[in-house]
C-alpha cells in the first residue's frame, strides 16, 4: 500500500459500465513525512474520502480488486483514510 493525498476530484462523463456511480480523485503520492514526490494519479474512492485527507492506496491488480466487478481496468483504489502516522527513528 502507498500514502496519498487527495488534492481533487475528477469529473467524467462517461465510464466503463464498471465504473458508474464510483468517484474518482486525484491523488499526489506522499512519503511517511507527507512530503509529495512524483506525478498525482486518479484512483477510485470506495471509502468516501474526501480532498486534503492522508489516505493509502493501492495500485495494480489489488486495486481492481475493490470493485464488484473483478474483471475491470482500475489502476489505483483508495483503501483507506490514515488518521495518524507514528515511527521510530532507527539510528544506530
């Protein structure tokens, strides 16, 4: 799973019959201390998140994985919301 920030939401028309009634968003790829790197992608949101929320992701075949409809071309789905990042630094 990745971390992501939802900076939009994409509108389109039209869609795969797979696709309706799920909404898109744009994401822009975080690392752990929120810092973007990357290019932003679109991803299904299946969890009602909404723009500014951290969020995880995943990508490839395990996104598909989320709709109904297994046999479909997502590329990237919204898993969950993040509601607190905790780490330890590990020098040593």
């Amino acid at each position: 799973m990745k971390l992501g920030r939802v900076t939009g939401r994409v509108v389109s028309t039209r869609k795969v019959e797979s696709f309706e009634g799920i909404k898109l968003l744009l994401v822009q790829p975080v690392d752990e201390n929120s810092i973007p790197y990357g290019d932003p992608l679109v991803a299904f949101d299946t969890i009602q998140s909404g723009t500014g929320d951290l969020i995880y992701y995943e990508t490839s075949k395990e996104a598909g994985r989320v709709l109904e409809t297994l046999m479909n071309p997502c590329d990237a789905a919204i898993v969950g919301i993040v509601d607190n990042i905790f780490s330890e630094d590990k020098k040593r």
